[in-house]
C-alpha cells in the first residue's frame, strides 16, 4: 500500500476482464485505456490461478503506479495487501468493510457495491468506504443477472458527499445520462474492452471527454 490516500478524480474507472484483456493482452490494454484517460483501475479475475493472479496484479500495480492512477483489486484485500495495490473493491457478499480497512490501512481505497440503495450506501458511508457503486444500468454480458438500478440513484446518492461510482452494460453511448444524474466515476468492462484492441485508448478517450462535458459540477459548458 502507498503510503499517502490517493484521490479519486472524476473519470473513467476502468475493470478488467479474465475474456476480454486475458493476460497475454491485460498490460497493453490497461496501458491503452490509462492513454485514453483512465482515472482509476480494477483488477477484476474471478478465474485465474492464485498464482497467475499475483503476477498480473502484481504488473498492473507497477504498470498503474508509473501512471499516477490508482489500482484496486476486486474482492481480495490479501492480494491488494500483497501486491502493494491502492486499495479494493467490495460487494456485499465480500469481505467486511472494517476487516479490509484493518488489514490495508487508513490510506487505502475501499470501494462497496450498493446495487440500487441508499440504505447501503449509507451503512457504506458510516463504514468508512471511499466511493459507492451503483447499478446495473444496462444489460451487461459481463454480469447478467446483477439487481437493476435506475439513474436517479445517483442524483439522490450525491448528497453523500462521497464519490459515486455507476456500473453495468454502460458504453460511449448510453453513459451520458448516468454522467448527469451525478455519476463521478463511470465504471466500465465490456464497453471499454469489448472491441477491438487498438480501439481502447480512442474508447476511453470517448468516455473521458463526455464525464468532463456533462457532470453536473463540470466546469464545461452542460
Ligand atoms: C465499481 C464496481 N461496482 C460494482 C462491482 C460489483 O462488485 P460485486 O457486487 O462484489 O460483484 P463482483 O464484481 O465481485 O462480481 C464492482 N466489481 N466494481
Ligand atoms: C462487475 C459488475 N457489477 C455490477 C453491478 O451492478 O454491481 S455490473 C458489473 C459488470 C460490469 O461490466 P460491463 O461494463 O461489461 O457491463
Ligand atoms: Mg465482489
């Protein structure tokens, strides 16, 4: 773990994919969206070998660290404490929110999934998280079957004074309404890494460009 907090800027949060950045392309395609404006990066592996997961975790945290953008690990506050990453990324079903934080240190970034309620996101809040994930907003080939939220979740969650992260089937296309109901942190899989390699920077770009257009504390025109 570093040893200062880092900040969570508004942007792109882009998570990773054992099928779509396998790990003969994981760097390559971390590095292309980190060109395209990445402010924030999950290692998410929920099929990989704990060996073969210590080593990609262990690249990206160098690879994210040269950047200046924060890595976190989804579901294992081990392997974040192990790799030296910025922090985690926790569901419900995970890890306690107090365990991770004892184990990783006041400095590390902890983000919950809220699914499509404030009620989490409060108890999240009170608990210490950094940022609070909603959604899904969209159909999503990464996770089906996750709870469906609506946009106007994160319109009510920005009160929280904590940033709000939203997930789930979000593309170039469709995020824009999610940016103005408050979203600071766009997080995306398949929409980023779906297509074709050499399109990643260019896609993270595209997303970067309409968070910084149409968040409603933008300094841009909305
Ligand atoms: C930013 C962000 N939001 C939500 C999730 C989902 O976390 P979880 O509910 O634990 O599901 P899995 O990702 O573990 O399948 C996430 N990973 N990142
Ligand atoms: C990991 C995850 N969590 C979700 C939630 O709603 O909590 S949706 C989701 C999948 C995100 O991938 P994609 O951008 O390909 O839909
Ligand atoms: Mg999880």
């Amino acid at each position: 773990m570093g040893t200062l907090k880092l900040p969570i800027q508004r942007g792109l949060y882009a998570i990773t994919d054992n099928r779509l950045t396998p790990p003969d392309r994981l760097l390559e395609s971390v590095e292309a969206a980190l060109a395209g404006g990445a402010v924030l990066v999950q290692y998410r592996d929920k099929l990989s070998s704990t060996a073969e997961r210590l080593r990609q975790a262990t690249d990206l945290t160098r690879l994210c660290r040269s950047a200046g953008v924060p890595l976190l690990i989804n579901d294992d506050p081990e392997l974040a404490h192990r790799v030296g990453a910025d922090g985690v990324h926790l569901g419900q079903d995970d890890w306690d929110l107090a365990d991770a934080r004892k184990l990783l240190g006041q400095d590390a970034i902890i983000g919950i999934t809220c699914h499509h309620r404030i009620d989490l996101a409060e108890t999240a809040k009170a608990g210490g998280a950094d940022y609070l994930a909603f959604g899904r907003f969209y159909q999503s080939g990464t996770k089906p079957g996750a709870p469906r939220a609506d946009a106007q979740v994160l319109t009510e969650a920005s009160r929280l004074a904590r940033p709000v992260a939203a997930i789930g089937g979000i593309t170039t296309d469709n995020a824009e309404p999610l940016v103005r109901a408050g979203a600071d942190l766009i997080a995306v899989v398949g929409g980023l890494f779906g297509g074709s390699p050499e399109d990643i920077e260019a896609k993270a770009k595209q997303f970067s460009q309409l968070i910084a257009l149409h968040h409603p504390l933008s300094t841009h025109s909305n």
